[in-house]
C-alpha cells in the first residue's frame, strides 16, 4: 500500500494484495478533506504534506 499521489486538494493510495505470489486484487483509495461547515474541499494540511513528503524521501535513499 503507498501513496500514489499526493496533490493539493486530492490523494490517492493505491494497494495490491498478493496470496502465494499471485496478484488477488487491486485497490485504489481517492481522498479530499473537506471543511465541515462549508462541505466544501480544502487544501491538505501543510503539515501532513511535510510528513509524508519528508517519509517519501526517506525511503527513496
């Protein structure tokens, strides 16, 4: 399972079940936060962005 795209309103993580080396099944999870009062979609927080990102190159190395 991994985050396969992390944009400014929307992510996305994408997943693959394996059973015995053979692909079972494919997932794709799409995502937005949303301000509770207004219904409206808002930017991600800064601070979940750094987190993620700051993982993201971390596994990159």
């Amino acid at each position: 399972m991994w985050v396969s795209d992390l944009g400014p309103l929307r992510w996305m993580v994408d997943a693959v079940i394996s059973v015995e080396d053979r692909v079972a099944a494919t997932a794709r999870q799409v995502g937005i936060f949303v301000n509770v009062a207004s219904t409206r979609p808002v930017r991600m927080p800064q601070a979940l962005v750094q987190k993620y990102r700051a993982r993201y190159r971390a596994l990159a190395q």
